[in-house]
C-alpha cells in the first residue's frame, strides 16, 4: 500500500513538472529580429533651468532679480490730485491719515518704474517709518522743518522740489498745489548706484498658497473707513485676480484709465496720536487683516525700530505669506478707522 502511495505522488509530481515546462516554453519572451545594437553612449539633452530669485517687493519669481534702488513717493490723495500718475505701477503703497480727515499715500516703485509720478506732496511724521526699511530714494515737495528733519535723518536719499532738485515739473492740467509731477525714471537712473531694497514680506509661490487662500474666509469686498471725508472700498474680480480699489462710492481711476488695483489688501488697525498733525504709531502691534485671491485672513502686524520691516502673522503666530504681486497697505485708526468685509 505504501508503495503505492509513492508510486502516485511521483506521478502527479512528474506530470506538474512537465506541465511548467510547456508553460515556460509557451511564455519565453521573442527575441526581436530587428534590435538595435547597443553603443554605450548617451547624450543628455536636459539643461538645468535658469535660478530664479524674487523681486523684494512683490515677490514675484524672475530670471534677474532689478538691481534698481526702491523710490518711495510721498502721493496726494486730495480730489483736485485726481485722477493720479503711476499708481498701477506701484509694489507697495502705503495710505496714512493726514490733517481734515484726509489721506495721502507713500507709493514704492521698484520693480517698474513709470516715467511721470505724482501728484506729490509734503512729508509727514510716520513717514520715516514706512520708508526707512526699504531704504533707496524718497521724493517729496518738502514739510515742516521737523519733519523734513526726520526725514533727511532716515537711511534714504531724499529727493526736495523745495531743495531744487531737478527731477519735478508742474501739470497743466490742474493747479497748485496738486499738480506737482516727479520724472521718476530720471530720478532713479540718476541714482543708480544705491542697493535695491531687501525683500520686505513673505511670499507664497502664487495665489492658491497664499496664507489668505488657505487659511482664509470668501470675501467679496472690503469697506474701510479713515474718517467721514476718506472711506475706501476693494472688490474682488476673479477674472483678473485682483482686488479693484474705490474711493467714497466711486471706482478710483488713474491717468491711464484703468481703475488702480491689487493683488494683496492688507488693512492694519494703527495707533494715530492726535493732534495738528495727525501722527501714525508704527513701532508697535495691532490688529490686521490680510487679504489674497478673494478670501481674508484675521492677524496681527508688529514693527520694532525705524528701519525694522513691518512683521506679519496670523491668529496663530506663524507668518502670513502674501500673494505674489503689488500690495496696498491700509492704515486705518484704532480708535475711528472701521473695516467691514463681505
């Protein structure tokens, strides 16, 4: 019996083994009649991208970085100052509470540069504050001689119509003193060889990524408020992807035509000392809000010294990361200035 068993097994065992070979034999690869000959070379075509880097002051990626110096414009935002010059060519622009409720703006070129700005005015207080950070040029009509002292005090160069510097011009097309123009090109190439400016903020690598995007909630519009006389407004137009300014109802439009706009809002609630002048307090914190391909994003801005950057994090510390593109940074006051999103 026993050797039955064996007689079997071996059996079954020599008809697998025989069914696997014709398997085998059934599935061995062909080999191709018409294969080509290795030669042991190879040539890459694969060439290593160009480094990009990012403009300091819209963090937009290039191929080479502008070694322009940043040209800070001190901008009147009087009614008879409108419609301005220059303004969609800005990086950066700053607007601040003036005397009578009004505003005027700090304007930053630097990675275009626009041949006509303005119109422009005097300096005022807070103004070494915004500037100093970004160092370069500042051009202004003059001051009160505290002020313009200030001023001349900070890490810039600073460019005075009433110093007779020769790069403004008076417009035709208004009277004084809202018609003073600054050739900025000609201002800028007559100093090049002061350093562009340090990058100044944090930058996502495009919309999507931005702090606001991600973090954020949908808002269709932001209304501010300066005082009765200055209540600025930005909606979100998702076909172009920016941010389309107002002024007191109506569409805030340049020169050029175009209705000026952004690709980042950044409202800061900002400690004002009342006075003759008004005086921004930007050594300090507050509260902020951030805002970037349609969604907002509560936080805080923080700034040490003169010419330490403003700082910016969200609710939970970590540092807001803005769009890549031009920015408007509106201060208005803590104790009047209001912000209403939709």
């Amino acid at each position: 019996m026993t050797a039955l068993r064996t007689s079997n097994r071996l059996l079954r065992l020599a008809v697998v083994g025989a069914a696997a070979a014709v398997f085998a034999a059934g599935c061995a690869p062909a080999t191709p009649k018409d294969a080509p000959e290795a030669t042991g070379e190879y040539a890459s075509s694969y060439t290593v991208p160009a480094e990009r880097v990012l403009a300091p002051l819209r963090g937009t990626a290039v191929e080479v970085a502008p070694e322009n110096p940043s040209l800070a414009v001190k901008i009147d935002n009087h009614e008879e100052a409108r419609p301005h010059y220059g303004l969609n060519s800005t990086d950066l622009v700053f607007e601040e509470l003036v005397e009578g409720g009004l505003t005027r703006y700090v304007a930053v070129f630097q990675s275009s540069v626009p041949e006509t700005v303005g119109p422009v005015r005097s300096i005022r207080p807070m103004d070494p504050d915004i500037i100093s950070p970004m160092g370069g040029l500042v051009a202004y009509s003059g001051g009160a001689d505290q002020f313009v002292a200030k001023m001349r005090d900070a890490p810039v160069v600073n460019i005075l119509d009433d110093a007779g510097d020769p790069y403004f011009d008076r417009g035709v097309d208004r009277i004084a003193p809202h018609n003073l123009l600054l050739r900025a090109q000609e201002a800028v190439a007559a100093h090049a060889d002061i350093p562009a400016p340090q990058q100044q903020f944090a930058y996502s690598i495009d919309q999507g990524t931005s702090s606001a995007a991600r973090l954020g909630a949908p808002v269709n519009s932001l209304s501010l408020t300066f005082s009765p006389e200055r209540f600025p407004s930005w909606s979100w137009n998702a076909e172009a992807g920016v941010y389309l300014r107002s002024q007191e109802g109506s569409a805030d439009v340049g020169m050029d035509g175009a209705q000026h706009q952004s690709t980042n809002v950044v409202v800061l609630k900002v400690p004002v000392e009342r006075g003759d002048v008004p005086f921004t307090q930007l050594t300090g914190t507050g509260e902020a809000w951030f805002s970037s391909a349609g969604k907002t994003v509560q936080g805080s801005w923080a700034k040490g010294t003169r010419d330490e950057p403003l700082r910016f994090v969200d609710a939970s510390g970590f540092t807001v990361q803005l769009a890549p593109g031009n920015t408007w940074i509106e201060m208005i006051p803590a104790d009047e200035g209001t912000i209403v999103t939709e």
